[in-house]
C-alpha cells in the first residue's frame, strides 16, 4: 500500500497491522468551508491527499492502493483541525474540559482499474465520540508546554498523555489516533484484499 501521509500515528497503527506500505507525503492544501457538513469535509481532504500522490506511485498495482486520511475534531458543533498556536489550543482544550466531542476521519482507497488510465476508489468515514474529564486550568498549561499538542487534531494526542483526559469513547479508539482501521479492514474485504498477505503462515 501507499500511505499518503506525514502522520507517524498512522504509520505506526499500520505496522502493528502487520500491512506492508510505502510513504509518500501528499501534495494537498486542506481548505474546510462552511459549505460542508464535517463527513463531507473529512471524506473530500481523504481523497484530494490520495490523488495528490497518484502521479508519483504510476503505475498503481491493483493489489496496492493509496490511502488517503483526513481527521477532524468537532467540539460544540465547531469544527477544528490542528491548532495554529498554543492560544488557539488552549481554546479547543478548554472547550472540551468536561464535555463530549466528536472525531470525524475520512478514508480514501484508489486501485488501478482494469482499463488504462482508470481508477476505482472508495471513500468512506468514521466518527468516534470522546468524553474528558473536567480539566483545571494547571492541566491544560502543563500540557501545552509538553509540546505534544502540536500537530494534532483538537490538539492533543489520545494515545499520548493527553490519555488521561479520557472519560469515555463511544466509537472506534484508532478513528481518534487517526486512522480507523476496522474501517479500512471492511473497505479492504469488500474488496477481497483483507487480510493482508503478511498474515499469511507460508511455512
């Protein structure tokens, strides 16, 4: 498979998967509008990052697909994505002090078609709703100085420290990492390619 992602989350749920797979960073600009409900966001971005690299694997095996991945947070009907500063941060953590939030990711799998040229994809997405704790205001700061906000949806890192926020999850725990495997598991079924041929005992 191809990765189309910078996220050693997603790289490392795929290792323990046992999947083989190649990185290629993707080339896309993530937009959001208000003309899209956050399924639809998360489902474009997670096709827009795996046609982006599409030039760069030609030609595209049919036993290899590009995945693509988007994940975004929704705290009080508001949409977020990574938090710019540590102001903004402190924010998206402050509003989800106490309160339950939405993880919404978008999966994208592009095969080559059986005619030149043609492609067949699948996009699909998972969301996951995440309960914290009442968090003081001493908690919040100590973890914006750890620095592992950065670069995270909602600013913070379920499987890091920001695991102790964690009251309850309703839904898929890997869709929050970043990547929700039972998704791409049925995605990759549907398609006869699960399970992947590591899994096999050839001895």
């Amino acid at each position: 498979m191809y990765l189309a992602s910078r996220s050693p989350q997603r790289k490392a749920l795929l290792k323990a998967l046992g999947v083989m797979f190649e990185v290629v960073h993707p080339d896309y600009l993530e937009e959001n509008t208000g003309d899209h409900l956050p399924a639809e966001q998360v489902e474009r971005h997670s096709r827009g990052k795996a046609f982006s690299i599409l030039s760069e694997v030609e030609p595209l095996p049919s036993d290899r697909p590009i995945i693509g991945v988007d994940t975004m947070v929704v705290i009080h009907g508001q949409a977020v994505g990574k938090a710019v500063d540590e102001e903004e941060a402190l924010g998206y953590l402050r509003g989800m002090s106490g309160k339950t939030h939405l993880v919404y990711s978008g999966l994208t799998l592009l095969w080559s078609g059986t005619g030149p040229g043609e492609r067949v994809e699948a996009t699909s997405h998972s969301v996951t709703e995440v309960r914290f704790s009442r968090l003081t205001e001493r908690e919040i700061e100590s973890y914006l100085d750890t620095g592992e906000w950065r670069d995270r949806a909602g600013a913070y890192a379920i499987q890091g420290r920001a695991s102790a926020f964690v009251e309850e999850i309703r839904g898929d725990y890997t869709n929050v990492v970043g990547l929700p495997v039972p998704l791409l598991a049925s995605m990759l079924r549907d398609k006869g390619q699960w399970p992947p041929a590591g899994w096999i005992n050839h001895g």
